[in-house]
C-alpha cells in the first residue's frame, strides 16, 4: 500500500446529499488524504435545482455522471454510484475511495470496499447516520471542513495591527482618557478547560493512551492519532475547536505533554501521559 500522501483516491460525490456550498473546501481536504485521480459527482442533471453547480463542477474539475430519476421521490443516483465505485475498485486504479454523502444507503458500499483492502474516507453532514460513519477508515464532518477553512481565510485577511507610530502619537490622550475612566470590571473566570470536551471523548483519549502507553506511562502522539480514529472514525480535534490533536490534549489537564528531542535537529517526538493513570 502507498503511503498515505500518496494514495490515489477516487472521489464519488451524491449531489442530492453534500452541500454545493462547500463543495471546494470539501476537494481541499480530499488532499490531505491524498491525491484525487477520479472525481465524479452524481445527480440528475436535467432538474433545475442542480444547475448551480456546474461553475463548481469546473472549477474543480468535478466530472458530473448523468442519471435520471425514474421515479418520483426516489433516489436514483445512489445505484449509479454503487455500481461506479465497484467497477472502479475491480479495475485496480486508485487506493483508496472518498464518499461524500449524508445518506445511509452508501453504508454497504464502504463496508465492501474495505473489506477490499482499500481506504474509505466518508464526509458528510452531522446529520448523517451513525452504521455510514462507522463504516467508513475515517469520517470529517463538511460542517467542520467548512469552519476550518471559513476561518483560515478570515486569517488571511485580518487587517494589520496599529503601527506604533500612531501610537505614539496618541499615547497622551490615550493615558488621560484612561485615567478618567472608571476602573474595568474583572473578566469572568474561564470555563474549565474539560468544558468543551465531552466526558466521553476524554476517556477515549485516556483509553487510547492506556492501550499504546509504554512501562513509564507514555504513549507516541502519533500512533495515539491512529488508535483514536480506529476506534472512532469521526474522532477530529477540529470538531472541538483545535486544529491539532497535540493542541486538543494540552488543552486537558488530564494528561501530560512530553516533547523529546530526537537524533536529527528539527525533528522532535511528542509523547503523551494519563496523570490520573499512574
């Protein structure tokens, strides 16, 4: 198997069931996992309320597949799909697959490809039913996919701070004002830090950390990662506001971040501790 940067992905895409919205910060994401060598999106295309998608569909170089609705409030591209993603898996082109959808049905599909021996990445909305999000090797939330990247570009875009010349200029006025002010109320104290971490996350972060720890406690942040999302797929510190997982875990008093320096000079290991599992 190809390491995981390398992987060739195919993605298949429900367009009744992923939001066109989000649908370029979606492809984004698809690279982290690896390299996209087929990227199909399906729906019936002769139905108006599909025609905003095609400037998306070209800017990402999406290739929409035709299927018509047989039947009326029946969902016809699910089959069209299924059968794409078999005969794609049995000519051996990519390693792994992306499923974008919220609907449940694709839940055999996953389950198969896995057992195939390829990668299964399903992204879809919070609304999407628990048996597709276990089925899949890993499953990301497209409202957390969006936020993420919502937030990036705010970043970049944050105007600059005032120079200090202009400062200076107005320190005077600024000190007078200050000192006519009232005194500031006191800020509330912080929540604590367990607060927007559920119980049950950090007892699977604890679990995990247990099963992986070596004779002094310790458990490689790395192989951590790993363990989390085998044992659950939608596990992703962004669901919780951290964009990393080692940022998620100093964030919890529980445990205990060791930083160790390795052989090379910029390379360095991070561990992580139970303190209340000694």
């Amino acid at each position: 198997m190809a390491e995981q940067k390398d992987l060739r992905l195919a993605v298949l895409i429900d367009a009744d069931n992923a939001p066109r919205s989000a649908i370029g910060d979606v492809m984004a994401e698809v690279a982290v996992y690896g390299t996209p060598t087929i990227k199909r999106i399906y729906g019936d295309w002769t139905t108006p309320n599909l025609a905003s998608w095609k400037p998306l569909l070209l800017e990402n170089a999406i290739t929409p597949v035709q299927q018509y609705g047989y039947t009326t409030g029946k969902n016809s591209t699910d089959s069209a799909m299924i059968i794409d993603a078999m005969d794609i898996l049995y000519t051996g082109q990519v390693d792994g697959f992306v499923l974008v959808s919220s609907d449940s049905d694709f839940t055999r599909l996953a389950i198969r490809l896995r057992e195939a021996g390829k990668k299964v990445y399903g992204m879809g909305e919070r609304k999407t039913p628990n048996p597709f999000i276990v089925a899949c090797d890993k499953f990301v939330y497209i409202e957390v996919i969006r936020s993420a990247a919502e937030q990036a570009r705010a970043e970049e875009i944050k105007p600059e701070e005032t120079k200090p010349e202009k400062q200076s200029k107005t320190k005077k006025s600024t000190r007078k004002k200050e000192e006519a002010a009232p005194a500031p109320a006191p800020e509330p104290e912080p929540p604590e830090p367990e607060s927007k971490v559920p119980r049950a996350v950090v007892e699977l972060i604890a679990d995990a950390v247990e099963t992986m720890a070596d004779e002094d406690g310790y458990a490689f942040m790395g192989d951590l990662g790993n363990l989390l999302v085998k044992k659950q797929p939608d596990f992703d510190p962004r669901n919780f506001g951290f964009s990393k997982l080692t940022q998620l875990v100093r964030y919890l008093p529980r445990f205990e971040v060791d930083v160790r320096q390795t052989s090379l000079p910029h390379v360095k290991h991070i561990y992580v501790r139970d303190k209340a599992r000694k």
